[in-house]
C-alpha cells in the first residue's frame, strides 16, 4: 500500500452519504465535576443546555449527508440536561446513526429516572479516580437491565493536556501536531455543534480564544442552508490543513496528568509554552504510528461497506 496521508481517513461514502463511525453532540455545557485539563474547557465556558429543537434540526439536517455507525451524547454531563429523555428520543428519530450512545461521569446516577435512560443503546461511564467511590456500579448495571443497554465502564486515571491558553504561532508545529491528532483522524470525535460539523471535539469550545474575525465558524461546516454541504463535508475531511482552533491545541500529542478535580470553578491559566506540554516522543514518530493506525481502521470501514 503506498503513503497515505492521515487527513484523508474519514472520507468513505455508503450510497449518498458520508460513512461515519461517530458523530457526537454536547448536551450541555455544565457539568458536576471541575476536571483539570478538560479537553471542552467546561470549568471555564458559559453554560448552556442545548434545545430539544437545535438538536432535532441539527441532526435531521447532517442524517441527509452523514450516516454513523454510533451517535454519542456528551458534555459536559449529560445527565444534568432536564430533557434527556426527549433529546435521546429526538436522536433515535433522526435516523443519522444504528446506535445511540452516552457518554457520563456516572455520579449522577443515583437520581437519574430509569425511564429517562430508555432508547440508548449503550452507556459509557467513566470512572475517575476522585470519582471512584461516588460510581454505583450496581446501580448501573441494575439500570442497564431495566432500560436494556449495555454498559461499558472506563476507567481512567489521567488527562492529555489538549487546550492552550495563548496561542502557539509556530505553524510549523500547529501542522504537525494536526498531522498526530487522533481527535480528528482516528478517535472518532467529529461533533455536530450549533448548527455545524467540526472535525474534532475541542475546537467548538476554543471560540472565545480566536478573535472575532469568524475564524471559529470557518473551523466547521455550515449544516443548514446549505446547498452543498455533502460535498462541503467530503472536501473538509480530507483537507490537510488545521483548523484555526488548532492554534489553541495540542490535539493528542501532550503530555498527560494524573487527574484531579479543581477547587475553584474557574481553571488556572498556564504559562508553558506548546513545546513544553508535548509528549517527549518526537512529533514525526507519532505522525508514523498514526498511518499505521489510520491504515487499519480505512481497511475495516472499507471491508464493512464493500
């Protein structure tokens, strides 16, 4: 197989539409816990649940072009939305994806109604360690059995630092750290946000570092009014450039932190520069091992869709 570049991993089609292994879509801003190094900035942006309405046009306008494997309720924490129930349901209808996932912290489970759980097709929890002993697992699984999904529990002891407080004017680094970025070729972790589809999870939550120029909307594609938007998207997940968010990002390639929770709601700035919060491993390394990677998953979706 000769050289392929990693950009182009996600541009496969299934009859008219674009073939995805994931979308995912931010209920909500807010969230119970204050993680440090929280790759959507949540202890530092507004909060804001998202409409039962935005969600049903968002979706019903990106299923036209888009068809994913998983849809993935995130955050924030989904389970603080009020009208969880109703956005599940809302999700099931729109058709854009076989499975319906959420992803939770899990600590709210206590006080969740069973019946809001109903419609999902699978529930990630992951498991902090300050989070640990606050986890029901029992709990959880007496509700996967009640509401009939299966549930997939992650533990995880640390973060990636991902976001940058300044930006990193060193385009040379910016394309490298884009060429590594799992978050955009292999992750899975497109996201569907106001009335847009961005090619990784942070850059909708990095706005307010750009200027006021419309960089954040160029980061995305418009779904709405948009006469074009299939071949928007195929030209946008295969071109090899960053977005403008990827200036405030290290994408997968920093270093990563034990996890801990914040005292204060507002996150401390930090005034390492990018290199300093890069993994040790050269940045070419990692470009290799993620063709590597990128090579295999193209094989898998290619021979699911032949």
């Amino acid at each position: 197989m000769r050289a392929l570049e990693p950009h182009a991993a996600f541009v496969i089609s299934s009859g008219l539409r674009i073939s995805r292994p994931s979308v995912e879509v931010n209920l909500g801003t807010s969230c119970n816990l204050r993680c440090e190094l929280c790759d959507h900035g949540v202890p530092r942006v507004r909060k804001s649940p998202l409409l039962l309405g935005e969600l049903s046009r968002d979706l019903q306008a990106a299923a036209a072009v888009i068809a994913a494997a998983e849809l993935r309720l995130v955050g924030g924490e989904p389970l603080l939305h009020p009208q969880l129930h109703e956005l599940i349901q809302a999700a099931r209808r729109s058709g854009i994806a076989e499975k319906i996932v959420l992803m939770t912290n899990g600590v709210l489970a206590k006080i969740i109604k069973p019946e809001s759980l109903e419609g999902l097709d699978v529930v990630v929890v992951t498991v902090y360690p300050s989070t640990r002993s606050a986890v029901d697992v029992d709990l959880l699984r007496g509700l996967a059995r009640r509401c009939g999904f299966a549930l997939e529990l992650r533990y995880t002891p640390s973060f990636r630092h991902t976001l940058l407080d300044t930006i990193n004017r060193d385009s040379a680094l910016v394309q490298k750290i884009y060429r590594t970025c799992g978050l955009a070729h292999v992750f899975a972790c497109h996201t569907i946000h106001n009335g847009r589809y961005y090619k990784c999870s942070p850059a909708p939550f990095l706005q307010d570092r750009l200027d006021a120029g419309g960089e954040a909307l160029r980061d995305g594609v418009a779904l709405h009014d948009n006469q074009s938007l299939r071949q928007e998207l195929v030209d946008y997940l295969a071109c090899p450039h960053p977005l403008n968010a990827c200036r405030y990002c290290l994408g997968t390639a920093g270093k990563t932190k034990r996890h801990r929770q914040l005292a204060s709601v507002a996150a401390p700035r930090q005034d390492l520069t990018p290199t300093e919060k890069l993994l040790a491993t050269s940045l070419d390394r990692l470009v290799d091992r993620l063709v590597v990677r990128w090579r295999r998953a193209i094989e898998w979706r290619w021979s699911r869709h032949a």
